[in-house]
C-alpha cells in the first residue's frame, strides 16, 4: 500500500512537474515522452534533437538521435525525458533607446543562436529563459553605443553595433551552451515626426537641385541665344556691308561710263543717302499697317542731312577726337 501510494505521489509530482514545465518551449526545451506508452524504457530521438535523460529527476545522461534503451522504467515515474533542440533559432530584440543629439530610435535586433553539441547539458540547466537572457544582453549593448552617434551615424555604423553585440553575446553565451552565429541590426527606426521632418528636408535639397538646375538650363537658352543673335547680327552687317558696296561699285560705274571722270567720296556718300532713302520710303510704302507720320520736305534735303553729317565729322576728325 505504501508502494502504491508512493507510486502515486510520484504520478502527481511528475504531472505537476510536466504542468510547470510547459513554458520550456519558450526557452529551447521541453520534456518529452518515450516512444511506447505507459513506459519510459525506449525512446526516439528526432535529428533535430538532443535529450537528456533524467533518473528520478536526475540528471543522468545524453541522448543523440535514433532510437535508444534507457532503461527499465514503470509509467514514466523512474524515467523521464528532457529535449532541446539542435537547430538554429533566431531572436528579434526590439530595443528603444537615444542618440548623441536626442533622437529616440528603435533599435531592432535578430540574434542566431544555436546549442554546441558538447555543451547541451548547460543549455538545458543553467539558464531559466535563453530569450530574456539574450534580450538583456543585446539591451546593455545597444544603450552603451547608440548614445554616442548621432543619428546619421547610427544608420552608417550599423555593422560597428552588430560587431559589439556579437562579442557581447559570444562572451557571455558560450558558458551557458549556446553559440551565437549572427547578431545582425536589421532595421533602425526613428520617432515617425523625425522621420517626416528628414523626408521632408530630403524634399527640400530635391527642390533646390531641380531649381538650380532648371536656371541653369535657362542660364543656357539665355546665352545660347544671345550667342545666336550677335552671330546673326554679324553675318547680317557682313551682308548689308557687302550690299552696300556693291551699289557704291554699280553707282560709280553707271555715272562714270563712258566720262572717263572719277566721282569723289562725298558725291558717291550723297548718290548712297539718296539710294537709302528711296528705298526706305519703298518699304514704308509696302507695307500696308506702318504708322508713320511724315514732315513737309523735300528729297533735296538728304543732300543737306549728308552735308551735316560730313561737316560732323570732318572737324572731329582734324581735331583728334572720335
């Protein structure tokens, strides 16, 4: 009687003790069963897998994968079965924290962790939560480095956090049993007004490259098409330059045929006045919207405008002055 009440004892505690051992699967670990009910003595153990097995709650031994005989064992009271997994997991550690010239951020982090095979005893009995033990670290880390940067270089020197952080982990992770494969700072995230005002600011230096560069286009057009006008101007005195010499050479050659006489400067500036004059008094005439009012005179007066203009010029001339 007292064997079976022990018996049953022992069934209680081990189902309290299975109950308080649910949140082991937060933690890497939770218990586990044999492979044939009622009975602890054969146990399978999955690839991805090592398992501990207990005596009475003690530890006894190691378990790899396959299929294994523990030992004799009646209604899984004797023996019982602690698993961990073999993979590699990954933590995301949120953290909030300040830059150099208070910026609130969040800092996110993934840490990649997995069991050392030698050392899966210590990852199962040493730490309570690996989760909370890794967020604890990756926090210290975080909040001794990021409020020295400002916030331009914090998203420059992401690597530099994620190089402490994997030291920090791999120093303090490797006495627990765990090995820490990438601590990586995947995402930096200021406050949401920070991160309108440097879109904002980023707008703004947009706005002011396109402006700058649409002046200088119109800069261009500008001197590109008072480039076109002088060129265009010059070609075109070139033409009434050559023009002109051409009636001068047509006028001296149609008075002088035949005279053997030589006309003078002043005759052939006279004969060009007159010649201009027509002519713009044909133009005048062609066009049928010109507004122009005309004076009483005479065409005898272009031969006085022609005399000012050389009795003008003459004095300047003998005096030295342009």
């Amino acid at each position: 009687a007292q064997v079976r009440f022990k018996l049953c004892c022992t069934g209680v505690t081990r189902l309290i003790s299975q109950s308080t051992h649910l949140p082991l699967r937060l933690t890497m670990q939770r218990q586990e069963r044999g492979c044939l009910p009622c009975t602890n003595c054969f146990a399978t153990v999955p690839q991805d897998k090592w398992y501990a097995v207990e005596n009475f709650g003690k530890y006894s031994h190691m378990l790899g994968p396959g299929l294994a005989f523990v030992g004799f064992d009646c209604c899984s009271c004797c023996i019982s079965f602690r698993s961990i997994t073999s993979r590699v997991e990954q933590n995301t550690v949120n953290v909030q924290t300040k830059t150099k010239d208070n910026v609130f951020v969040t800092c996110k982090v993934a840490v990649q962790q997995s069991v050392r095979p030698e050392n899966a005893y210590d990852a199962m009995y040493k730490l309570a939560n690996v989760r909370e033990q890794i967020e604890s670290y990756v926090s210290d880390v975080v909040r001794s480095s990021v409020p020295h940067m400002l916030l331009d270089e914090a998203f420059e020197k992401k690597d530099d956090i994620s190089e402490a952080v994997q030291k920090k982990l791999e120093a303090e992770m490797t006495s627990y049993g765990f090995q820490i494969h990438k601590a990586l700072v995947t995402e930096l995230v200021p406050n949401a007004e920070v991160v309108q005002s440097m879109n904002e600011i980023n707008k703004q230096k947009r706005l002011r490259d396109a402006a700058i560069m649409a002046a200088e286009a119109d800069k261009v057009r500008v001197v590109k098409a008072a480039e076109a006008s002088a060129d265009a101007s010059q070609l075109q005195g070139e033409g009434i330059a050559r023009q002109r010499r051409a009636i001068i050479d047509g006028l001296r050659a149609s008075i002088t045929h035949g005279t053997g006489t030589e006309l003078s400067t002043d005759k052939i500036s006279e004969l060009l006045l007159i010649t201009q004059y027509f002519e713009t008094l044909r133009d005048i005439a062609a066009n049928s919207k010109a507004q122009t009012v005309f004076l009483p005179h005479s065409a005898s007066a272009v031969a006085d405008v022609s005399a000012q203009i050389r009795n003008g010029i003459m004095p300047a001339s003998s005096g030295g002055r342009i």
